[in-house]
C-alpha cells in the first residue's frame, strides 16, 4: 500500500511543496514544530533511510541542504536549521529540517503549531521563492 508521502508525489493528495528534482521532493509538514518546518524525501518508497544506497543517500542530503539554504534565507531570524531523522511516523525515508534558535524548538514532544491553509501557502511561497 502506498505510503502517505507516495500518495503526495504521486499528486493525489495536496501539499505545499518548496523544492523538487527527478530524485526528491520537499514540502511543508502539516504539523510544524515551528513555521518553515519541511520534509525532504525520496520519490520513492524505502522505509528506513539508512537502507537507502550510499549514492541516493548523499545526494538526498545535499538536496535537503539546498532546501535548508531556501528555509534560512526565508526565515532569517532562525539561528540554524535543524536536522532530525526519526522514521517512526510514515513508512517512508525522511528527513526533517526545522528552524530552530534552541534545542527545545525541535522537541517533537511540543505542541504542534496549528496554521491555516493561507498561512501555510505563504510560507510554502517564502521558502520556494529563495
């Protein structure tokens, strides 16, 4: 069964990508830790990311730092773009990046932020356009 993320690149359910290539795909999370919170993933389905081959490995990280470029010079106030490879949530390699001026603003334990759709455009927008 395809995963959440499949059904994304696929286009069949809506998100508010900010970088794409033939390889990944980056988009706004629907539950932010804080605002510009994005997820880079390969087009296609592996679970676990450290199954992924060496080559696709390296070239997924120097595509999410290109889109950390896009997420500090939109969000310029935060301090450093945080990194986290959890896993657990969707059955699809991914990466995390969060921009964070503290160690607790990547506590996934937080409260998640609530933004509505026009926010979550904007930002989409102010981070794809750098």
């Amino acid at each position: 069964m395809a995963s959440i993320f499949t059904k994304i690149i696929n286009r069949e359910i809506p998100a508010h990508i900010v970088a794409e290539n033939d390889q990944f795909l980056a988009f706004l999370d629907i539950s932010p830790l804080q605002k510009g919170h994005v997820l880079v993933i390969p087009k296609f389905e592996e679970d676990y990311i450290f199954d992924l081959e060496d080559e696709l490995l390296s070239q997924m990280m120097l595509f999410a730092k290109s889109v950390a470029k896009k997420i500090k010079n939109a969000f310029p106030a935060a301090n450093r773009i945080g990194v986290a490879v959890i896993g657990l949530e969707v059955p699809h390699a991914h990466i995390h990046l969060i921009p964070i001026n503290k160690m607790n603003d990547m506590n996934f334990a937080n409260a998640k932020l609530s933004l509505n759709e026009e926010e979550l455009k904007e930002i989409a927008a102010k981070i794809a356009s750098n």
